[in-house]
C-alpha cells in the first residue's frame, strides 16, 4: 500500500477514536449531571416535609387540645400515680404512702412492768369499772372454729405483765415488714432466709392481687388502714374511720376474713386518730373478736386504747418496740434493729416494724451476724403466748 494510502487511513482511524472518547465522557457528564439532580430534588423534598412537619407540631402547640386527647392524656396520668406499683413492682415508694410519721412513731416503746390502765377521761368512773369488768362479750357466733379455739387458748393482756425472761433460753425476734402488696416485695423478704413477718395490706384497685400473694405463706398478718391526722394524705381505700358505725367496720372485718381465711393477726397501718379514739376502738375489738382476729399494736400514738381493748375482750396484747426505717440510711436503720436486739435480749423478746424499702432489705441481709445468739420468729410464737 501506498505511503499516502496509509497515512489517510491512520488519521480516519484516529479521529473515529477521539469521537468515541468525547461520546463516552458526554454520557458520564450526563449520568453524573442526572445524579447530582437526583440527590438535590430529594433533599429539597425532605427538607420541605420538614418543614411541614414542624409547622404542624407547632400547630398542635400552640393551639387549645383536643378534649378527646386530653382526656386520654389524664387517664395516663392517673395509671402512671396509681398502677406503676402493681405493673412494675417497684419496691421503694414515696414516703407518703406508707406511714403519717407521727411523734410517737419516732420513738422506741418498752412497755412499764406496771399493768395500770388509764381509761378515757370523758368516762364516768362507774361506766370504766363496769366496763374493764366484762372479760368476756357475749358470743355472737355460737359455732367456734378451730382458729377461734387456738384463740381461745391464747394468754391474755394480763399474762403479758407477769411474763418473766428466762436466761437460759434464746431472746426472741420479731422483724415484721408493713405494707407488703406484690408478689417481688414477697420475694425478696423470703429470700433473707429467716423468719420475718409479712404484714399485707388488703386489696384495692392499687393492688389487688395482695390477698392471693398471702395463700402459700406460712404466717403473715393484715395490715389494716385505720384513720390517720389530717395531715397525712396518703390514705389507702377503705380506711377505717372514727365516724363509721359498728355496721360498717363488722363489714369491713368480715370482708378481711373471707380475703384471708387463715390469717389470725392484724395490725394497724396509720391509725394516729383512731387508735386513740375509746368507742372505735371498742367497735373493732369487739368485730375483731368475732371474727377471730388478734390486734398488734403499730403505736402510732402514746394515747393507744389497744391495751385497754385487749383487757376488756380478754385478748393477748401485742405492742410494737421499734420502728427501723423512718429515715431511708443503713446505718440508721441498723441502728435501730440493734435497739430492737437489746431490748429483746433484756426482756426476752422484741418487736421491729420496717418496710419493703430496698435499703431495709439491704440492711436486713447483711445483719445476720446481729442476730447470731436469738431466735427470728413469728408473732404466734411470742412466749407469753405460750
């Protein structure tokens, strides 16, 4: 082939090729382009919807809610004050809701060896002695139980007084926990590994699985809401108070019975006003005692008529030392179960009221070692009951 031929045919090849190239970064320039487009119509709608939503919450801000979404807004405000304790089984509650922190709950009881009695000033001398005569009411149930004929058995307020310690015998422990109504509160009780007193507080809407908790344990008692001062605001539905009639707190009692069929303690949670009041007192010894049912003193007042009660209905009478946990601090709480230890190694027994704090139990597990030399029991087995 010619020189001229071929030099022709290598420049047409050559510029085939460079159209090739240019055509090639066209349609990368292009994709790059439709890409780049892509990418900034999207963020522009995404910014606008943005937009448009703030404007909307602002909206919802600012303008009057719907009744409907406040009304649901309420309700949820109201499941969260009143059901977080029974869904979620919170051990640690408000102060509040357990104890009105009278004066008197601040202090230690050791009851005098004396067994006076002071009745109520407003009654006629010859009213008291006719009164503190009767040791027995009338039965108002001719059929007795065999709970009734336990009960029966039981020593009297008055044998209390003339208990004496025997030395040589183990001091007694009595470590009971108020306010208990969930199934994790149990738990964690029981698995201290010794002996502690459960004290329950009767269903409410609150808690209301607190009876069924109660059906496998071997002991437990009733902590029954009783009237309290005005200034506390934390009272539990169904407390008992000194305007109701004998109708109603029978009722009341009667209802407790059927919840517990197998409980033979109570004890008061509050209760400041009505413990202190003679005529309610009377009221609910004498439906206690149909009911067969023992009253522990809780003390939440120096003007308790539970003794005088007990004497009249010919019944054991049972009174708190300490209360452990009035300030949430491990120290102060084992201070005051090394109290309740005292006393009970100088009279033989001792009864410590707490709660189901995490930090009581924390101080209750790592106590063991105080209890080394006395014995954790339960109430039904205090020795002047014997």
């Amino acid at each position: 082939m010619p020189k001229k031929t071929r030099k022709k045919s290598t420049q047409k090849h050559s510029k085939k090729k460079q159209n090739i190239s240019k055509s090639k970064l066209i349609n990368i320039f292009l994709l790059i382009f439709l890409f780049a487009f892509i990418a900034t119509a999207t963020s522009y709608f995404i910014m606008k919807n943005e937009s448009s939503n703030k404007s909307v919450t602002n909206n919802i801000l600012t303008s009057k809610p719907d009744p409907q979404v406040q009304k649901k807004i309420e309700q949820l405000k109201e499941f969260q004050k009143k059901k977080l304790d029974g869904y979620f089984d919170i051990t640690d509650s408000p102060k509040d809701a357990f104890e009105e922190y009278t004066e008197e709950y601040n202090k230690d009881y050791i009851e005098k060896t004396e067994n006076k009695i002071t009745p109520p000033s407003q009654k006629k001398k010859e009213e008291i002695k006719k009164e503190t005569a009767k040791t027995v009411v009338k039965k108002e149930e001719k059929q007795t139980t065999k709970n009734e004929q336990k009960k029966e058995s039981l020593a009297s307020a008055d044998n209390k007084a003339t208990y004496k310690y025997d030395k040589n015998t183990k001091a007694k422990i009595i470590i009971m926990i108020d306010d208990v109504s969930t199934q994790r509160q149990k738990r964690e009780i029981l698995k201290l590994g010794y002996k502690v007193n459960l004290s329950i507080l009767p269903p409410t809407k609150g808690h209301p699985n607190s009876a069924k908790i109660a059906q496998d344990l071997p002991f437990y008692l009733i902590h029954l809401p009783l009237q309290a001062s005005s200034r506390f605001k934390g009272a539990e539905v169904g407390t008992l108070q000194i305007t109701d009639s004998y109708e109603k707190i029978e009722k009341r009692v009667k209802q407790l019975r059927a919840w517990y069929p197998k409980a033979l303690y109570t004890n008061n949670h509050t209760g400041s006003v009505f413990t202190q009041d003679y005529e309610s007192m009377d009221k609910l010894f004498r439906a206690l005692k149909k009911y067969n049912f023992i009253f522990v003193d809780s003390r939440t007042t120096a003007k308790s008529q539970a003794k005088i009660m007990a004497q009249k209905y010919n019944m054991p009478y049972i009174v708190r030392n300490t209360f452990m946990d009035n300030k949430k601090d491990f120290n102060y709480i084992q201070n005051q179960l090394k109290k309740a230890i005292k006393i009970a190694k100088k009279n033989g027994y001792a009864i410590a009221i707490g709660h189901p704090y995490a930090i009581t139990m924390k101080v209750l597990r790592e106590s063991k070692h105080l209890l080394k030399g006395l014995e954790p029991i339960y109430v039904s087995e205090l020795p002047y009951l014997k």
